[in-house]
C-alpha cells in the first residue's frame, strides 16, 4: 500500500485524477450504449411496427442478469442509494468491482432497450473510483466522503457536459454537508471530467434547444400549474416504483421476477418503442420540433404510425406506462437509474401539458410547447429526486436554455412543493429514511447518522450470574474498575444489571459474603439498546431514561456490552470537530 501525506494539494491531485478517470468511465460508457443499439436497430422500419422490440429488452435483462450473479456475485442496483449507504453507514467504502461492474451491466441493459438510466450507474461508478483510490492512499473517513463526493460531481458533470450542475447534485441529493475549503476538489473533479468530455464529443450541449419564446409575465400562471402538474407526476412516479420494487421484491428467484418483468417490458416498448432505452432520441424531438406533423414522428415504428391524429393519446401512454418499463426493466435483472426516466417523463410531460393548455377553448395565452418541455424536466427531476437547484441547473446546462431560468426555477419549486407534503424523502433516500441511516444536512443528526455503535460499545469480559454470592461481587469489583456489571443466564442473555452503588452499603459486611447474592441485588435496566439500533435512537433512549449507562444486547437477548452516555458524547465531539475544521 501507498503512504503519502495527506495536504490539501495532494488532495487536488486526488480529484483531478477522479475528474478524469470518471469522465473516461462515461464516455466508454456512452460509446458502448450506441454500439450496441446500433448493431440491434438499425435495420428497423419507420412505417410500421418492429416485432424484435419484444426480443431485445428481454434478452438484455436476461444477459445483465447472468452477468452480474455469475461474474459480479453482488447487487449493483440502485447506484445512489448504495452511495448514500456507503458514507452513513460503511465509512465512504464502496466495493472495487462497483468501478467497472456497472458499466458493462448498464451498457447491456440499456444498448438491449432497457427502459432505465446510464447516470446512476456512472455516478455510482465515479463515486467507487474516488472511495478506491482513496482507501488506495490510506485517507481518513472526511476525505474519503470528499472524494466520493468528487467522484459523483464528476459523473455528473461528464456524462452531461454540466460541471454547476454536478457540484449542486452532490450538494443537494448526496447531502454532504461540505466546509468552503472542500468545495475547491469538488470543482475541481467538475471541471475536469466536463472539459475532457467537451474535448472529446466537442462542445454541444446534450440537448439541442433553440429559445425562440423568452419568458412572458402572461404566462405565470401556466409555469406554476405546471410545476404542480409535474409535482403530481413526480409523486405518481414515486409511489408506483417503490409499489412495483415491493412486487419484485416479494417474488424472490430471479426467475420468477423474470416471468413477470419480461412480458411487461416487451409490450410496452413494442406499444410505444419511445420507451426503448434512454428516450433521448424523443427528448431531441420534442425539444426541436415546431408542429404536431413534426412531433408524430415520434409515433414511428409503432402501431400508431401515421395516425397523427393520435399523438396526445400516445403521449399520454408514454407518460402513464415510463414508470413501469422502468421498474421492469429493473426489477427482471437489468442495470440502471432513474436520473434518465426523469428527464425523458419530464420532457413528455411539459410538453404534454402544453398540448392540451393549448387545445382549451378560448384560450388566450398560447404557450410554446418546446419551452415547456424543456421546463418539465427540471421539474420531474425536481420531484423525483427532492432536488429543485439540480433540476434548474441541470437543464439550463443541458440544453443552454439560460434564458429561461424564472420559469424553470417556478416550476422546479412548484413540483418540489407539490411533492414535499406527500413524500418527505426522494427516490433515493427513502429506503434509508425508514432505518434511520440517512445522513441529512442537519449537522447533528448527520453525525448521529456516521457514527458507529461498534465504537461506543464497551465490551465486558466480567459476568455475574444470579446465584452468584457477594463475596464474588466483591472479588469482580476488586479485580475491576468498572461500576456496572451485566447479569447473565448460561446462555449470556441479560437478565438485568448490579450497580456499584447498590451493593456499596453491604460489601465491608463479611459475615454476608455467603447470605445475599445477586439476585438479591441486581435491578433491571431502565432500557434494553438493540445492536442494530442506529445512533439517533440510542441518544433519545439516553435522553428518555436518564441513564449514563445502558445494556446492549443482540435480538435474542444475548448481552454484547454496555454504552455509556459520556463516551457518545466524546465521540460525537471528535467528529464534530472533524467535519467542521478545514
């Protein structure tokens, strides 16, 4: 292993190389996306339906499947949240496979037609590469979340040419609470993997957008139905993912989540081929078209060809049935995020939502459906990751749309709002949310949430047993400096807890040595901390009950040690001190 010292200027060094490696990883990734899609498709037809769409998605999850339970041997899915995981909860560890083990899966899910995102995996890979190469160089638990963090920023700012964008997504949906002398790395890995990637695809942005319609007053009020409207979508999203993931969940065998994944998947994208991997190629559409003869291409190489008269109903399919392919694709073994779907739902739903304001009879504001399109994304992704600056920031970059900046910051606000009330939490941190393992921007529950119990246990090797007489007591308490001792059965499940104070008053009394013992003595502990308990409700047991010291056991009552109040609060100072110093 490698040893240097820890300045502030290796750790710039550090962050370069991530900035670069990470930028690398989303080009190859990007490239072999294409690849692959086109080698299957492009053959297919435009004017009628295309029957390999029920083949190729299948056969993809079918592949990512294989791979990743006879090669990978692990879980890789849902990237972010394994992310979120790793800094709450494994001291910024992440596995070294995660640094190519995504790409290979997400590129086979995704270039087969599977209905999911190539961000997450590329974040998730970005932030492996900034965990390895730190533990690499021996850094502490701060400076690995740094570069964690680096690695996010740095896919982000990458795979979507959009460096403000990656530093606010780290920000905001990883939730580090970062001092203004971590930032520098974090910009640091921004502008790395943006720059090369322009070096290497020139400077484009993402999304081709010509703003032809600056902001109006007149149409406040359709930018904030709006933001509400993609608040709702983004809800509808939400539940109905984690509702399917459930489904999923339950079914066990991959086989069996197979049997229920494939079907759906295949006839969603042969009803609506739009559905068909990332959906940029509809984004590049919709955000470029000028008239609904332009836009029914999208209808293309479906069932509802040439029928423009159909395109809101196609649409509106689409919007409905994103969440499901995307949950199948999942779901039946494939490998990929929600960062994509967002984009993709949100465009269709702007632009939806401009469709039919238009339609309204007597409608005296018109509004420009490319603008709304453009606005639906920053407020899908909004919604759907609880993140209103990313969606702002992302789209302005993505597509260059700056002069819409008002607008998209009332409908990104809207649908956050919108969102808050039913959801607390995003897709990505709700799953964690519910153990308590979420670290927050709230600086004392973020270290409540990094702290280990592992390192506030005191283990004891010292045991009493009920029968157990006083002159044992004693004899423990000369050999001891302790002044708590657990009572255990044979099998070391606690039975309750003796005091130094409460056997103070009898120890000097010899001639009792062999009378009291101690069951006689012992009392119960005001409370019981479960192993797996995290450190929040330890604190609030501590504040309930008053102790200074409570017993730890394991689910079947086995004692594992004690913690006491005072060493949490020396724990929790030191790292106090540690996330907030330069």
């Amino acid at each position: 292993m490698i040893k240097v010292a820890h300045n502030n200027k290796f750790m710039l060094l550090l962050a370069l190389a991530v900035g670069i490696l990470t930028a690398c990883a989303g080009l190859l990734l990007k490239w072999l996306i294409h690849l692959i899609q086109h080698v299957l498709t492009y053959q297919f037809t435009d004017t009628g339906a295309n029957w390999l769409y029920l083949l190729y998605p299948v056969l993809g999850i079918v592949i990512t499947g294989l791979f990743v339970r006879h090669v990978v041997r692990d879980d890789i899915g849902h990237g972010i949240t394994k992310i979120l995981y790793a800094i709450a909860r494994k001291k910024s560890f992440i596995k070294p496979h995660n640094t190519w083990s995504s790409v290979v899966a997400s590129a086979i899910t995704i270039g087969f037609g599977g209905s999911v995102g190539a961000e997450a995996p590329i974040v998730l890979t970005g932030s492996a590469i900034g965990s390895n190469l730190g533990r690499l160089f021996h850094l502490n638990n701060k400076q690995l979340m740094l570069l964690v963090g680096c690695g996010a920023a740095g896919a982000v700012s990458g795979i979507f040419k959009a460096p403000i964008a990656g530093l606010v997504f780290t920000l905001e949906v990883l939730m580090l609470d970062f001092t203004l002398g971590s930032l520098l790395p974090l910009l640091v890995s921004c502008v790395t993997a943006a720059a090369l990637t322009f070096i290497v695809t020139g400077t484009d942005t993402i999304f081709e957008f010509h703003l032809t319609n600056a902001f109006s007053v007149d149409r406040i009020p359709a930018y904030a139905l709006l933001g509400v409207f993609c608040g709702v979508v983004s809800l509808y999203f939400t539940r109905v993912m984690n509702w399917l993931e459930d489904i999923f969940r339950r079914l066990g065998k991959p086989w069996r989540r197979l049997l229920l994944a494939a079907p759906m998947l295949s006839i969603l994208i042969f009803l609506f081929p739009s559905l068909y991997g990332e959906g940029y190629d509809l984004i590049h559409l919709i955000l470029n078209g000028h008239s609904k003869m332009e836009w029914s291409e999208a209808l293309a190489g479906s069932v509802f060809a040439g029928s423009t008269g159909l395109l809101l109903l196609y649409l509106g399919g689409v919007m409905l049935f994103k969440v499901f392919a995307t949950t199948a694709t999942n779901g039946g073994g494939g490998c990929g995020g929600t960062f994509a779907p967002s984009l993709f739902l949100g465009c269709v739903s702007g632009f939806f939502f401009a469709l039919v304001w238009n339609d309204i009879p007597g409608q005296s504001i018109i509004v420009p459906e490319n603008n709304f399109a453009l606005l639906g994304m920053a407020g899908l992704m909004s919604g759907v990751m609880h993140a209103p600056l990313t969606g702002i920031f992302l789209i302005a970059e993505l597509t260059g749309g700056y002069g819409l900046f008002l607008p998209l910051m009332i409908v990104a606000v809207g649908s956050y709002l919108t969102i808050i009330g039913f959801e607390p939490h995003s897709i990505y941190t709700m799953r964690l949310a519910r153990k308590g393992e979420l670290v927050t921007h709230n600086k004392d529950h973020a270290i409540l949430t990094l702290m280990s119990m592992d390192s506030v246990i005191e283990r004891y090797e010292e045991h009493l047993h009920p029968d157990d007489d006083l002159g044992e007591i004693v004899r423990q308490l000369a050999a001891s400096r302790r002044d708590v001792f657990p009572v255990v059965d044979k099998s070391q499940r606690l039975l309750g807890v003796l005091y130094l104070d409460g056997v103070r008053h009898v120890m000097f009394r010899t001639e009792l040595y062999h009378r009291l013992h101690v069951s006689d003595l012992m009392v119960e502990s005001p409370a019981r901390l479960k192993a797996g308990d995290p450190m929040d409700i330890v604190m609030s047991t501590f504040d309930d009950t008053k102790a200074w010291t409570l017993p730890v056991t394991d689910d079947s009552g086995t004692f594992i040690g004690f913690i006491r109040r005072s060493h949490v609060f020396q724990t929790y100072r030191t790292m106090m001190q540690d996330l907030s110093e330069e």
